[in-house]
C-alpha cells in the first residue's frame, strides 16, 4: 500500500481528501493535548492528596499532644557549657 493523495490516502481506497485528512490530523493533535491537559490534572489532583494526607498526619499529631499532654515528650535540652 502506498500513500497517493491525489486519489486517496492509499491505493485501492475510498478516496479521500487533503483536506479531510488535515481536518482528522488536527483533531487527533488536539485529542492529545486534552490527553496531555487530563494526565497534567492527574498530577495535580495527585499532589494534592498528598498534601492532604501529609497536614491530616500533622493534625493528628497535635491533636494528640492536647488530648494527652503527659505522653507527649520532648528531648531534654542540655545545658551547654564552655570548654576552658
């Protein structure tokens, strides 16, 4: 099969048009930027679960230190003391 365009877009087929197949070429190009545009928003949505997930982990975490304030603890800080 070989591409003719002046009596189609291959030998022995219905023939088709310059401009029918510009028409599709550039419907196709477009098909792929709204695909590009859906795995861009994927990404984003992604990022933002993430986000999420990662400010409920800190919530949960102060929620905790006020529900019970005795189990929480913090490293004592050693008195630093000059060397002579």
């Amino acid at each position: 099969m070989c591409c003719d365009f002046d009596k189609g877009i291959f030998k022995d087929s219905v023939p088709f048009s310059l401009e029918a197949f510009n028409v599709l070429s550039n419907k196709v190009k477009y098909l792929e930027e709204l695909l590009k545009m859906k795995d861009q928003i994927i990404d984003d949505k992604n990022a933002i679960i993430a986000d999420k997930t990662e400010i409920n982990k800190l919530l949960n975490i102060q929620l905790k230190s006020l529900a019970f304030p005795q189990k929480i603890q913090t490293p004592p800080v050693e008195d630093k003391k000059p060397v002579a």
